[in-house]
C-alpha cells in the first residue's frame, strides 16, 4: 500500500533500457513483495529456465531467431544489474515523459506514485529497480499458461490496497491482469476543426506521457477528478470530465 495521495498505473514497453547500474535483482527490494513475491519468483524461473530452449522461447514471446537477444536478457534475469523502473521502459509514453530530466522533486514523487504494470513482476513503484527482460502479458508460458488467471487472484488484492486517486493509463492487455474498476482512465481525442472528435492512435501514448509529466511536475497533487484537470490545465493540456471516472485529453488534429 503507498502513502501517497494518487497513484498512476503506467503500461510497459516492449523495448527496454539493457544494462544498469544496480545489483542484481532482489523481490524484496519491490513494492508489493509479500503480495506478489511468488508469482514473481515463479514466473522469473519459469523465462529464465525456458531461455534455454530457443525454440521454446520464441514460439512463447513471440520472437523471431534475429530476437534471441531478448531470449539472452531472460537467462541472465536473476544476475544482470538493474535499473529504476522508469528508466528501464522505454518507447513513446516514455519518451514524452522524460524522467531524467524532471526536477529531483518530480523524481521523488514518481518513484512513490507512478507504478510500471509488468507480465513478469505484475506491477513495480517507478523506483523499483528491476533487470532488462522479455514477458508480454499476451504470453503463454509452457509450465505457467496464460498469465492473467495466475496474476489477477494476487495483483487484483495488491491494486485494491493502493490509497487515493488512481490513474490508470494501462494498455486492455495489462488491464486483463487486474481491473481497477474505481480508477480513472484517460482517452486521447483530436479536435477536427468542425468540432467532430475521434480517437487519437499513433500518439495517444505520447499525449499521455505529458500528461504524467505534468502530474509529477506540479507542486500538488491531485486529490479527485476536479484538481487532476485543474493541474493539466495549469500546464496547458486541454482535458475534460466524460465520465463518472473518465477524462479526455483533447488535442488538435493533425494538418493535413
């Protein structure tokens, strides 16, 4: 359970930071260890096990032979250095998000309120410091299955127990693992210049990962509904209400 006033729930990416310079990992160094410290070890086992099996491997993750150098992170799993999580994920969200250079307050509050959904670890504080690895939460592992039965009686409990106002910016694959249902989910929406609105796809993680930025970057932090779209609009992001637990993050359309 964290202390902090709000929570956002962050997707993983598929690529990641290799190397590091923190000791190898330790579940007990994880938030959430006594709730999902034995999953955790149980899947850390099972890839890295399993990466000794090309084939096996790749058929699971999803890899093709030019990947096996994803396969190798899963051998060396329990012995590579680690890094902060937010320094781990990489791709789009994180980029617009920019850790490294938020000020060292900004980082403070990170490590304690964003947390990093995770097929191997279940779910890691910003902070956490976790080794490079390959696990989707679409995989089916031979000796384990498909991972949301084996991660939602655990993860579900642990996600329950976080207090205040939860964000929750993970991808449907990730929210399979464990639903929030009291969370708050954000849509990316762009602003034709009739009004109409629709979906924004290619850069609805970037969108988000300012939005995040924002969060971490301001002197508060926000309580409800009401003070979350009041810090975006203090850091320029049009946003608005939708839903009983829904904000839209409004951004114009593209020029043609």
């Amino acid at each position: 359970m964290t202390a902090s006033p709000f929570a956002i729930l962050l997707p993983p990416s598929e690529t990641k930071s290799t190397g590091g310079d923190g000791p190898p990992l330790r579940l007990d160094a994880l938030a959430f260890d006594d709730e999902l410290g034995a999953v955790r070890k149980q899947l850390l086992d099972a890839v890295s096990t399993l990466a000794a099996d090309l084939p096996a491997s790749r058929a699971a993750l999803g890899l093709s032979e030019r990947q096996d150098d994803q396969i190798a992170l899963n051998a060396d799993v329990w012995t590579s250095p680690t890094l902060p999580a937010l320094r781990r994920y990489t791709g789009v969200l994180y980029d617009a998000l920019d850790y490294q250079s938020l000020t060292r307050a900004a980082r403070r509050k990170a490590h304690e309120s964003v947390f990093v959904a995770s097929a191997l670890f279940g779910v890691v504080r910003g902070g956490d410091p976790v080794p490079a690895y390959r696990l989707s939460g679409g995989s089916v592992l031979p000796d384990t299955g498909s991972l949301p039965p084996l991660w939602r009686p655990h993860l579900g409990p642990a996600l329950a127990g976080i207090d205040g106002l939860i964000l929750d910016l993970r991808s449907s694959t990730y929210v399979a693992l464990a639903p929030v249902p009291a969370a708050v989910t954000v849509r990316v929406l762009s602003v034709l210049p009739d009004g109409t609105r629709t979906i924004v796809s290619h850069f609805n993680k970037h969108h988000k990962g300012v939005l995040v930025r924002a969060l971490l970057s301001s002197r508060g932090a926000p309580a409800d509904l009401r003070s979350l779209l009041r810090i975006a609009g203090k850091a320029g992001i049009a946003a608005e209400q939708s839903g009983p637990r829904r904000v839209d993050v409004l951004v114009p359309a593209p020029t043609p």
